[in-house]
C-alpha cells in the first residue's frame, strides 16, 4: 500500500543554492559517511541512479565533487526541482518521470540511492520498493538507503509537533534489522546498517496556528542547538530512541 499521495510531493516553493548543499553536508553527518565509503573510495567513473529522487538535495550533497554520472526517478509532477537542484554544483542529470510502481527503466546501475523513500510504502507495494532498488542494481554495485528514525523520543516529538506527516510513513520499516534482513536474504554483503547522526528533530504540521508553529520552530531549534553543544563537549545523544536517521550500505553479490 501506498501511504503518501501525489500531492505530498510537491516543490513550488523549493530551490537549492550551492552554499545550502554545502551546509546540509556538513550538517548531516551521514552525508560524509557515504561520501568516505564511497566518492572518495572510487575515482572512476560511475553511474548514479537515486529513487524518488526530487528535490535532490540528499544526491546534490554526496555527489558535488564526484566524476559519476548522475540519474534519477520520480513520480511527481514537479520532479524537474532535482535537475534544478544538482545543476548548482554543476551536474547534468537523467531524469525520469515515472511511477515506480507501475513502469520500470531497463538500465543497471553502479550505485542505486533512495533518501525518506522506502517508509511511504507497506506490505506488498513495500516489497516491491525494494526489490526496484536490487533490480536497478548491477552486480558489485553499491546500495545505500537512508530512512528517517521516528523510534522513542523522535517518535514522541513528531507525534506531538507533526502528527499529520507521521501517518504517511511506516514505522516498522524504521528497523536497521527489518531492512538489512532484507537484502541479506538476497545475498548482499551488508557493510553498514545502523542509527545515524546525533539528536535532531523536525516538524510543525500538527499546528495550523501560526503562533503555536512558530514554538514548535523555536523548541525544536532549541533541541538542536543544544544537541550540537553536548556533541562539541563530547556527549552525543544517539542511537535508536534519538538519532533522526537510519542508514544501509550494502554491496550487491
């Protein structure tokens, strides 16, 4: 089943400039995780398919610097924001408009990515996401997925401060075991799957009330901040009741 709908995806009012990449890169310490496994490990040419790949700013991040060639897949009318997105660090990219459930591209590719993809999906419609994700994968090639963590306190925040966002994901998904199981079943070699960055949250949709948003802005700036002060001293709130996000790297047999 799907659990998010066309019209969750839309990106009027989204555009990127070099220096916001930059900053979510080094904001978002996954992003340099990936990059030093990865964009850094390979010099050669390779070729990069992201699904459901718009607005871009997840690939725009990893990829800046890199040599690959660069692809993408989405769904929504507005998908053009991804060649939008990667042109500010000087990319040309393939964009395809599809709907990954219903059409396919026959083409493989070195490293297949999705970013807050897979947990819009259950039961059958899910499988299926993730057997798209081996299908566009070559052999030896590099899967990476990342999905947000909504486990013990990050579950409790966006229950309270983004209710109506939390509806349209699945949180069994948000399992570093559920996901790695399974694509060790399909004979990958699993060479990171875990909880990732230190405490951040996110989200005001509970609110329609422009002055109670703005608290929930304010509160959640103020967690941050004082999560990145304990991560500088040396005490970093992570792992699975806090994190924001679960990353997988797997190598395809």
């Amino acid at each position: 089943m799907r659990l998010s709908k066309k019209n969750n995806w839309e990106y009027n009012n989204v555009k990127f400039n070099k220096n916001t990449i930059l900053k979510f890169n080094k904001s978002n310490s996954w992003i340099y995780f990936i990059r030093n496994a990865l964009v850094y490990k390979y010099a050669q040419t390779l070729e990069y398919l992201e699904l459901g790949c718009a607005p871009g700013i997840c690939t725009a991040a990893l990829v800046h610097d890199s040599n690959w060639n660069i692809s993408g897949i989405d769904f929504s009318d507005k998908a053009d924001v991804f060649v939008e997105t990667l042109a500010q660090v000087d990319k040309q990219v393939n964009l395809y408009k599809f709907d990954l459930l219903l059409d396919s591209l026959d083409k493989k590719f070195d490293v297949v990515a999705s970013f807050g993809l897979i947990e819009h999906f259950s039961d059958e419609s899910l499988d299926q996401i993730l057997q798209n994700h081996d299908h566009y994968l070559q052999s030896k090639g590099t899967l990476i997925i990342e999905v947000p963590n909504f486990n013990g306190f990050q579950y409790f925040w966006h229950k309270l401060f983004d209710s109506s966002d939390l509806k349209i994901h699945n949180l069994e998904i948000m399992s570093p075991i559920v996901i790695s199981e399974f694509y060790r079943k399909l004979g990958y070699e699993i060479t990171f799957c875990d909880y990732i960055g230190e405490l951040h949250v996110w989200g005001s949709t509970a609110f329609n009330n422009k002055l109670f948003k703005l608290f929930a802005k304010l509160l959640a700036k103020s967690v941050n901040i004082t999560s990145t002060i304990l991560n500088s001293g040396g005490f970093t709130i992570h792992g699975k009741n806090y994190s924001p996000a679960i990353l997988l790297i797997a190598v395809k047999p």
